[in-house]
C-alpha cells in the first residue's frame, strides 16, 4: 500500500530498490548508530531486502521505499516491523541517504507511517529502539509524539563493543 504526504511517495519496497539500499547500507556515516557496520557486499544487501519482502507478504511487517516522485529512485527507507495484531503494536525503523538528510523527509514519511499504524492498522502502540548519541534520530522520535522509556544498557554488541540503546514509545 503506498502512503502519500506534500513531497513523498512510500511504496512498498521491492527489489528494485536494492541498489538504493546498498548505497545507503553501505555508507559508514549512515550506518554510524547501526547495529551492523556499513556493508560492504551488495548480495548480503539484497539478501536483506528478499527477507524485509518476504516479511511484508507475510505480514509480519511493512517495508516502504520513499521517493520523491511516482517511480523515482529511493532516497530512504522506513518500516513496521514485528507488527503483533493480537497486542496492536509494532516497531517503528527509518533509514535515509545521507544526501537527503537535514530537508525535513524522515519527520514527514515518519508522520505519514505513525497515521497509517493508528490509523489504518488500528494499532494502540508504536516503539523504536536507536544507539545512545544518535540525538538526530531522537529528536525525530520526540516530534512524532514518542516519549523516551529507558535505556537498553550494553544491549548491541559493534564491531567488539556493547553500546546502549534508547527505547522510546508512544500510544495512539
């Protein structure tokens, strides 16, 4: 299903967009609070959006491509993954190039996602887990009505370091 706001189309990732995924998965600065370094291999890559399809089709999750235009080349990527009817709840995830970031697109394909969870999905719980420092992504959350519930100590282990996670959450 693809959801529309001012300036974006979210269409349902295909595989297609590996390429756009690769270049975003493959950028340390991007990958930066990641809980796997910046890939280097575009077969791993593709393999992740074979499963992230397959997962949508079982409907265990949502996976979005977001582009400027109808047909136009990814410039980010964003999810409801673990999506638990039984519950009405799911996790929340957001990745964007690098070359598109500061321009407002992540808060607006994000706002659009957070209506569709409570509004279409009739879900009552969204949350989001990020790597302690990445303010960038915290200050998003906290825009999009998420509050901060804690923090996930050693909870990711990088490149041979355990790092924290923050957790955040917001009801419909």
């Amino acid at each position: 299903m693809n959801l529309s706001t001012n300036r974006l189309i979210l269409r349902p990732l295909s595989a297609a967009d590996s390429e756009a995924v690769f270049a975003v998965m493959s950028d340390d600065e991007a990958m930066r609070f990641w809980d796997w370094p910046a890939f280097r291999d575009y077969t791993t890559v593709a393999e992740i959006v074979a499963g992230q399809i397959a997962d949508t089709l079982e409907g265990h999750a949502i996976y979005w491509a977001v582009t400027l235009a109808p047909g136009g080349t990814a410039i980010g990527f964003c999810d409801l993954s673990g999506i638990d009817r039984h519950q009405g709840r799911a996790e929340l995830g957001f990745l964007f190039n690098r070359a598109w970031w500061g321009n407002g697109y992540a808060f607006e394909a994000m706002t659009a996602v957070v209506d569709h969870a409570f509004g279409a999905l009739e879900l009552e719980r969204l949350w989001a887990r990020t790597h302690a420092g990445n303010d960038a992504s915290c200050r998003l959350l906290e825009r999009l009505g998420f509050a901060h519930e804690g923090t996930l100590k050693d909870h990711v282990v990088r490149e041979g370091a355990r790092r924290d996670c923050e957790l955040y959450g917001r009801l419909r």
